[in-house]
C-alpha cells in the first residue's frame, strides 16, 4: 500500500458508523442465529439443506454476533471516554 505521508500518526476508525454497523447487525445476526438453529432442528433427515449445514450455519451467525456485540461494548466505551 503507498502512503503519501500526510496520514495523521494516531488515525481512528469512524465510530459513529462502527456503531450504526453493529447497532444494524447484532440484532440481525441474532435472529439468523436462533431462526437457523430453529430450522436445524426441525431439518428431516435426509433433506436439503442438511441439518448439519444448518447448525454450521447457525454457528457462524452466532460467531458474527458475538463479533457484533463485541465491537458494539468497545465502540460506546470509546466513545464515552473520548466526550
């Protein structure tokens, strides 16, 4: 990556638009999750998708929810902290 040498030392992220992010998508993360893991249980047997493809599912929504409400907690401390 070339840099022209003006960036500023201490640059930081925009955290009004990292919290918009995280306020929009925990919530949607979370219903993907439980919606997913819902449908896992109640997957027949031998259909498609499998009840495997779901939970794996169901856990990576879960993941990204976690990411989400991690980053949420570290942007309202920042912020908080920085007023």
């Amino acid at each position: 990556m070339w840099l022209s040498g003006t960036e500023p030392a201490t640059a930081r992220s925009d955290l009004k638009l990292r919290f918009l992010l995280s306020v929009l998508f925990l919530p949607f993360f979370a219903l993907c999750t439980a919606g997913f893991a819902v449908w896992a249980a109640l997957a027949p047997a031998h259909g498609a998708p499998s009840s495997g493809t779901l939970t794996v599912f169901a856990v990576g929504c879960g993941v990204l929810t976690l990411l989400a409400a991690a980053d949420l907690w570290v942007v309202v401390r920042r912020r908080r902290t920085e007023l």
